[in-house]
C-alpha cells in the first residue's frame, strides 16, 4: 500500500519501483533519490500544471517587479480586466500596460500610472504557474496524492538518466578486446520509454 505524499515516503516507494537499480545510487541520506524526486517535482508543470494567483503591489511608474519565487511561467494579468470605461468618461484608465516575465521579474510596459492605480486598485493580481516541490511534510507536497503514480515514474526516468550519464564516464573493454565502449544504452532507452510513458500517462 503506498505511503503518503512525505519525502521519505516517496524515496521508499522510488527505491522499491527501481527494484535491483536502487543499489546502484549510495549516496549518504538517500541524497540521490531526494534529487530525482525534487528533479521530478519541478517538471510536473508539464503534465499538470498548477495555476495560483500571484499578486504585487504597483508604484506609479514603476516598471519591475519580484516575481513568485515558484513561478514558472506568468500566464494573464488580472488587474483591470474589469474595466468597462469608454476613452472619453472620466473613469477611463487609459491602455493597460502588459505584463511579461523576464527571469526572477515582472515587467510591466508601460509602466502603471498614478492615475491608473488611483482608478484600478495598487494590488495588481496575475495567474501564473507554479513549480511544485515535495516537502518533509505530506501535507506541504505541493503534488495531488492522485498524481503519485506520475511523479513517481517521472522520478524512475530521471534515475535511468543519472545511471547513463554516470555509465558515460566509466568506458568498459569491448568484448573482442578493441577499445572501449560507453555502457549507456539501456539506462538511455529506458529513460525514453519511461518519459513517453510518463506523458502518455498523464
């Protein structure tokens, strides 16, 4: 029966779903499986994708502003969709400016007036998506308990992946005694048949 959505949980379900291969991977306080699990995690978004609202608060032309620390992608601005004003009512805010991320930024072109967020609000909201993260804590693992059977196959690739690039630095002896040969092909063919697997799954 599989265990909750706890980082020792998960490293324990990852290692029994790896079978003999778990024994492959010694790093001290199961440092290997915590990195394929958080490697997994942060490449969630592309088969669930989870939408939060972000907010910030506007200065009259100010243009940047401190993105989310989990955010991936910045996907619509919420601030001033609302407005229903004609150009010659007094309401009116004039164009909005549009929002793009830039790195760890928000850019805002142009920036926010005074006026505008004098009629508009300084609270200026967004949809955005957010990394997820697995946490000591079940209850702060950012990931469905129902997407369990993902995260964990897409974990199982990443092993595969470390496996290859590990094999890719320990040449072997051909077996007619003729220079040497990269063991990486079966780690890399499983990494393939696990990831279409992962995104045929979701």
């Amino acid at each position: 029966m599989p265990g909750t959505m706890s980082r020792a949980d998960l490293v324990a379900d990852l290692k029994a779903a790896l079978m003999d291969s778990a024994r492959t991977f010694s790093a001290p306080a199961d440092a290997d499986f915590v990195r394929m699990l958080d490697i997994a995690a942060a490449d969630m978004h592309r088969v669930r994708p989870r939408s939060l609202v972000g907010a910030i608060n506007l200065q009259a032309d100010k243009a940047d502003y401190a993105a989310p620390a989990d955010m991936i992608e910045l996907r619509s601005m919420l601030w001033g969709v609302g407005q229903r004003a004609q150009p010659w009512e007094r309401r009116y805010a004039g164009r909005l400016p549009t929002a793009r991320q830039i790195g760890t930024l928000i850019l805002l072109s142009p920036a926010p007036t005074e006026r505008q967020i004098l009629l508009l609000g300084a609270e200026f909201k967004f949809l955005y998506v957010a990394r997820d993260a697995i946490s000591d804590s079940a209850g702060q693992t950012t990931i469905p308990a129902d997407d369990r059977h993902l995260l964990l196959l897409r974990a199982q690739a990443e092993a595969m992946l470390m496996l290859a690039q590990r094999d890719s630095v320990r040449p072997v002896q051909s077996a007619a005694g003729h220079g040497s040969q990269a063991k990486t092909g079966l780690p890399v063919a499983l990494w393939k048949e696990l990831m279409a697997a992962w995104l045929e799954a979701a």
